[in-house]
C-alpha cells in the first residue's frame, strides 16, 4: 500500500462526504455543524508554508573557471566540459501547511515540510507574509516547530483530546492542497489507530475529508473548531483516504521541541512483534492481546531485568497492550530513568517485571554439510559455512540456513525467503543438522510449529508456520 506525504502537488483527490442523523443518537456528533461559521472562526489560525531548498548537483568534472564573468560563456564552458544547466545548482520550491498554537508566534507543521529548507515563508490568512525560524523537528512523529514574529498576538488554534475522538464524527481540514490558499474540506472520522509502516510509532487517524499535497502539516478540527490530528499522509491512487497524526501524541512533544529543538524518548531495548492467532497459540496464550519480544539487545534496560525472547508482554506501566504496536508508543512517552512494572507471559505463566526505562538514542529503534528437507514445511535447510555464508551475504559463519522453500508450502505461505539463519524451533535451538533432524522428525501434520528466524539484514523475528 504505497502512501504518499503530500509536499508537491502531484495528486488530486475529490471526496463527497454525508451523513444522516438517526433517532437515538447524540445530534451533537452526527447532525452536520455549522461549516459556514467554522470557516470563518478558524480560518485566521491556519497559515500557508512555502518553503525553498538550494540544491547542490554532484559535480562530476572540474571546467576551467570563467575568467570573462559572462553567461554567454558560462553557457560555453558548460556545454563543452559536459555540464548542462540542469546540472547547475537549482532552487527547489514546496507548499505546506500549518496552524498557530501560540499568540506569540509558534506554529505546528510536519516535518516533511520544512525539514533541509534554507528559506520558510509563512502566509497568513490576511495576505501577509513573514518568514518563518525553524525551533524544532521529530523526523520520528514527523513534526515540526517553527515560528514566526508580529508585533500584535496572533489567532490561535485550540488543541482537542484526539483520545476521546469517535468513529462517525463529523471533520474539517483546511489548507494549501496545489497552492490552492485556504481550502476548505469536510468529512467524517473513517478509521483510528492505522498503520501504515511511515515509522515506528503510526497510529493514524484515516479520514475521507479531501486531503491532497500541500495540505501536509495542516489542521483536521472537529465540530466544535479543536483540533484534533495534523494531516499528514494519503495514499497514492486513492480517493477518500488521507492520514492525520493525532493531536494528542503532538502535544506530547511540543515543550520538547521548543525548548531543546528535538524530543528524548524513552528506550528498553527490545524487538517486539505483534502476535498472531498461530503464534499466541504456540505459546499457550488463549488470546492474541499482547507484544512478541522477538530478540533482546545486549546491554539494554531490556536484557538487565532479564526479559528474553518469546516472553511476551501483556500489560505496560498499568496499561494492557491490546495491539503490540501501542507498546512503542507506551515506551516512547515514559520519562528517561523512570521504573516500571511489566507484566509477562513466560512459559505459559504471568509473571511481573520491574525495569528503569532508558534513553532512545539516534539510530535505535524500538529488530559444505548436506541438506535435510522438512517436506512438512516446505524448507531445506543446510549447515551453514563460510563460503555458504559469503554467498547468502551473511555476517554469521555458523548455524542452520534455509537453503531453499518451495512454493506453494506452509512456509512459503508465511513469508520465509531462502537465506533465512534458523535460530529456534518451539523454543530449541538446533545447532547442528542431527538436532534439526531430531526436532523435524517430531513435527505432525496439523502442528502449528513456532521458528525464531534471523533475516540477512539481522532482523529477528518470528514465525508462526502450520505444518501439512
């Protein structure tokens, strides 16, 4: 599902949105509001961005410098030591939006926006224009601060409680779709808490009022004129889709972005995965509620409270973890140092786990022998050596790879690619092709067989593989 951030007007999207009041139902969240007296309130605390980015061409010849000063020759020198003038530095150009959530001048944005741009304009909605000091971005929440002087206290959008928004209620966005100054767009909540892989923390509001390029970093109210979610995202062909992160995660870094220009984040030290229906079951689990430690990393707060991999943790800091993406997000907002309570499941059994939360540090993120075929499976899988190694790409020079899947089998079915290192079977390790063998000649068709797999990019991860 390719999904597009909207900087440069290349799509455009129309949407009819209705809705039709039923008896019964709170009138405050389904009778159509007062778009006409929205508009003209909120208006005034949305702002245009215009952003420009000098760009520096690879230099791919040294030419002699110019010594007449004249564009004649540079034409000249340039032509004949192979430099054309799409080559020269060029100035590239992007609209935005944003609102202003302080009188004195700070306004919110994305941060695909204005993040690399030398110059940042700001257009207000009465036609001036002031330029804009960049004071902060979370490339993570992809957020940004900037702000802007004005000698009188300038019109303020109020943030809303996204926690506390409803399927089904009534939307507005205004923006800067194609340069197209305040636009105005409206429609319901389709979706919340959508994934749609932009980074480790997505928890997307989806939306089918029209959002296209240009309305990035722009506000979505609700029917009482807070905002509630920062446009951010559509999806590429679609119609009625567009993305809005929600105000209350934006809320949570913004002191952090005015006053250190970055967010700190909170750190354990662990690859998690969700869980599936198969894997909740090879773990004896009689629900799929909860996060996957798939690896531990070595001296994290993770591996000093001594969680390992296949513990799967169901509650964080007194929050259940209902979908294993909240737990990034849980762990993110805790403050550095802080201690917390987790609950796992080891082995079947709950148990408690008290660990201090760390600091995420940039990068981090929140992971000759013959061959023995499992036909109920579908792999091959062979002893790993150097030269095997060398020609998989793989760092390891020891243990068992899988050298071949067939297609059309279980394994093929979840995913699993050839050059995949074998490190667990239902929580074994065979190390050797006779464990291999011992562990696959127990395998029974129906069986619902659990492999802690690593990928050649180090990735570790598991996978739930139901046996034929």
């Amino acid at each position: 599902m390719p999904v597009s951030f909207m900087s440069s007007a290349r799509l455009f999207v129309a949407v009819i949105a209705c809705a039709v009041a039923l008896p019964g139902i709170s009138s405050a969240r389904t009778v159509a509001p007062d778009f006409v007296e929205l508009s003209k309130r909120l208006k005034p605390t949305v702002v245009n961005i215009r952003t420009a980015k000098n760009v520096k061409p690879k230099q791919r010849i040294r030419r002699p410098q110019n010594p007449f000063g004249d564009d004649f020759f540079d034409d000249f020198f340039g032509r004949f030591f192979g430099e054309s003038p799409q080559q020269r530095p060029r100035r590239e150009q992007s609209l935005g939006t944003g609102f202003i959530i302080s009188s004195d001048g700070y306004i919110l944005t994305n941060n695909h926006v204005v993040n690399g741009a030398d110059e940042v304009m700001v257009k207000l909605s009465d036609g001036r224009e002031l330029k804009g000091e960049i004071k902060g971005l979370d490339e993570k929440l992809d957020l940004a601060l900037i702000r802007i002087s004005d000698k009188e206290k300038l019109p303020v959008a109020e943030l809303g409680d996204s926690d506390s928004l409803e399927v089904g209620e009534w939307v507005m966005a205004i923006g800067n779709p194609f340069g197209l100054a305040q636009t105005v767009t409206a429609g319901i909540v389709s979706a919340k808490g959508r994934v749609i892989g932009s980074g480790p923390y997505d928890d997307f509001i989806q939306t089918d009022a029209s959002i296209n390029p240009g309305n990035s970093g722009g506000p979505l109210f609700n029917a009482g004129g807070k905002v509630i979610g920062i446009n951010t995202a559509i999806i590429a062909g679609g119609q009625g889709i567009g993305f809005a992160i929600p105000v209350n995660m934006a809320k949570s870094v913004v002191s952090q972005l005015k006053e250190k220009g970055k967010v700190t984040r909170g750190y354990l030290g662990v690859r998690f995965q969700p869980l599936t229906a198969d894997l909740a079951r090879s773990f004896g689990l009689d629900s799929e509620k909860g996060a996957l430690i798939a690896s531990v990393e070595k001296d994290t707060p993770a591996e000093k409270a001594g969680l390992k991999a296949g513990d799967v943790i169901v509650e964080y800091d007194g929050r259940p973890i209902n979908d294993g993406n909240e737990l990034p997000r849980y762990v993110a907002a805790t403050p550095i140092d802080k201690k917390v309570k987790l609950t796992i499941v080891r082995d079947g059994k709950k148990q408690d786990v008290t660990l201090t939360v760390g600091k995420l540090k940039d990068g981090e993120g929140e992971g000759g022998a013959s061959g023995s075929e499992t036909e109920r499976l579908g792999i091959t899988v062979q002893e790993l050596n150097r030269e095997l190694a060398g020609r998989l790409n793989l760092r390891d020079g020891k243990g068992l790879v899988i050298t071949e899947v067939k297609p059309g089998t279980p394994a093929d079915d979840a995913g699993i690619a050839p050059g995949t290192l074998i490190i667990e079977i239902n929580g074994q390790r065979p190390e050797t092709m006779e464990a291999f063998a011992a562990l696959a000649a127990r395998i029974k068709k129906g069986d619902v067989v659990r492999l802690l797999l690593r990928r050649a990019d180090g990735s570790v991860h598991y996978v739930a593989v139901k046996a034929d």
